[in-house]
C-alpha cells in the first residue's frame, strides 16, 4: 500500500513538473520553447510575439475584432509595404528573404486559416500583412477577448504570436 501511495505521488510530481515547464495552448496552437529568439515587445503593444527558429518574427500587430465576424466573406491577405486597417508587421531578422504561406488565427477554440491573395516575400524590409474588413472568423471575436496565431512561412519555419482583438 505504502509503495503504491509512494508511486502515485512520484508520477503526479513528474506530470506536474511537466506541465509548468511544457505549457500548451489552450486553444490549439502550441507555443514553441523559448529558444532564445523572442521577438520585441513592450508593454504599449497589444500581442506578444514569438519567434522559432531566429528568422522571421511578427513584432507588432493591430487586429480590429470588427474586422472579423463570422458573415464576413474572405479568407485571404495581403502583404505590402505599409499598413492598413487590420494587420500582422513581420520583419526578417537575417534579411536572407522568405514567402508566407498562410496565417492561422485561434480564437474561441475555432482555427481560422488565411491564405495570401497574391505573393508576400519576406525579405529585407518590414511587410505588412494586412487583412480585409470583410475577414471571416467564426464565432466572432469581441474586443477585449483573446487570440493566438500562426504565420507559416514557405520554409516551414513557423512563427507564433498571441494578442488581445482591439
């Protein structure tokens, strides 16, 4: 008996231990180890991001929740120079130059994937990814609420960021 109390409280310390160390998402998308290459952030920006792999980072975002809504009609995005309405700001810390393949956005529970509607390189300067008014997202989002995302980049590097819908 004693052995097996013993055993028990060995295996809930180890699954404990894990847990604090190895969080995951609540939401579908797990976060990556910090490896050292987290991306800049300040208490004045609505998200913190992180970055895998030391490439690409997302460093900034501003997500309007009325953007979003489940009537909205698309799924797609575009990549530019400067900023406009709903956007994601990557910048390529080796400036060696990459393609994203798509954006997916967790809220809710629900995973939303955004596909470019046109080319979006990477490279050396600060792209824009910038998301209609129209961006469909189901349920909708709220102003307040939470969300975590997923740039996949054409290299397979993914890069995670998380923030609070404005």
């Amino acid at each position: 008996m004693l052995v097996a109390v013993l055993l028990g409280m060995a295996v809930g310390g180890v699954a404990l231990y894990y847990t604090l160390n190895h969080g995951s998402s609540a939401i579908g998308i797990g976060s990556p180890s910090d490896n050292g290459a987290t991306g800049n952030s300040s208490d004045s920006q609505p998200a913190n991001f992180t970055t895998l792999g030391g490439q690409v980072a997302v460093t900034d975002a501003e997500l309007p929740a009325g953007y979003f809504t489940e009537n909205g009609t698309t799924s797609t995005f575009a990549c530019g120079s400067s900023p406009s309405g709903a956007y994601l700001v990557l910048t390529d810390q080796n400036k060696a130059g990459d393609a994203v393949a798509s954006v997916t956005i967790s809220s809710f529970g629900a995973e939303t994937v955004f596909t470019p509607s046109g080319s979006c390189d990477v490279g050396s300067e600060t792209t824009y990814i910038t998301f209609p008014a129209t961006s469909q997202i189901s349920p909708s989002p709220r102003s307040g609420q939470s969300y975590e995302g997923l740039v996949s980049m054409a290299d397979g590097v993914p890069v995670t960021f998380q923030g609070t819908w404005n």
